[in-house]
C-alpha cells in the first residue's frame, strides 16, 4: 500500500525534490532559449530583470514553489513579447515610470491584470511544455501573490485619501 503522505503526479510518479528539479531544468532550458539567464539568490525577490535579460528566483523557496513562480516570470517574457498588444487592452501598463502614472488608479488595476495575465500564460506555458502543475498548490502561490499586489493597490488608495484629508 503506497504512503499516503508521497503525493504522485497523475502518471504516478512521486513529487519529490529531483521531480521539481527536472521541471525547474526545463524551463531553465525554455529560458535559456529565449535569451535569459536565471539566478537563485536567498535576497532576491522573484522577478524579470529585462535589462539584463535574468529571471531572479529566490532560493528559499521550496522546490514547488519556485517552479511555480519560474512559470509567472516566463508569463511576464511571454506578455513583453507581445507588448503592443497587451498595452492596447490596458489604460495605462505597468512599464511606465512616471510618478503620476504610478500612482493612478489605472496604472495600479493593469499592474495587477499584469500579473493575473502572467500566472495564465505561466500555466499555459506548463502544458505547452508538458509539464506537470498541481492546479490546488499553483493556485494558492498564485492568489497569495496577487492578494499582495491588490493589498499594494488598496493601501496606495488609502494612503491617498488620508493625505488629501488634511488638505
């Protein structure tokens, strides 16, 4: 009888560290395709770094977990290979960097459909690839990194309307 605490892909194959390694390679692979290096680093914050074509992953993160969010930064090359596009169904997208932009309400809701676009296309990418991803657990990263993001967003809004109170 198999130990109930082994979790098994539905071929049957155990999730175990050198699973998520071998996924993890491929997209390291599908990365290194495209033109970018990627660097694990305890002090990094997961993200692209498009001048210096790099995804950072930071390394204490479960093994799970960073192939989860490996699969949201390739989204976000995969939505700036296709920038006009996505610009043109967002009022005002995240690449800006003026301050009056950034603090819009406009500039926050594209960041935000920004990153919900990412986790989709990082999903996606996974089946292109055939990779196996546990929907509950990719879920869970997904929305504890967006409510990050939304909170972000609230709080600007917040900080805001207190600030023009005492105007």
């Amino acid at each position: 009888m198999p130990d109930p605490k082994i979790i098994l892909s539905p071929e049957g194959q155990e999730l175990s560290k050198s699973f998520w390694a071998f996924q993890i390679k491929k997209i390291t692979n599908w990365l290194l395709e495209k033109g970018y290096t990627v660097r694990y680093d305890p002090d990094v914050e997961d993200q692209v770094d498009f001048e210096l074509l790099e995804v950072q992953i930071c390394s204490r993160s479960h093994a799970e977990t960073r192939f989860y969010t490996m699969l949201h930064e390739c989204g976000h090359i995969l939505i700036r290979n296709g920038w006009k596009q996505f610009a043109k169904e967002h009022p005002m997208y995240a690449a800006s960097g003026d301050g009056r932009c950034t603090r819009s309400r406009a500039y926050r809701v594209s960041l935000i459909a920004e990153e919900i676009d990412a986790w989709k296309r990082g999903r996606r990418l996974a089946n292109r690839l055939d990779l196996f991803v546990r929907d509950q657990k990719y879920d869970k990263v997904m929305t504890e990194c967006l409510m990050g993001y939304i909170e972000w967003a609230g709080g600007i809004e917040t900080a805001l309307r207190e600030e023009n109170v005492g105007k």
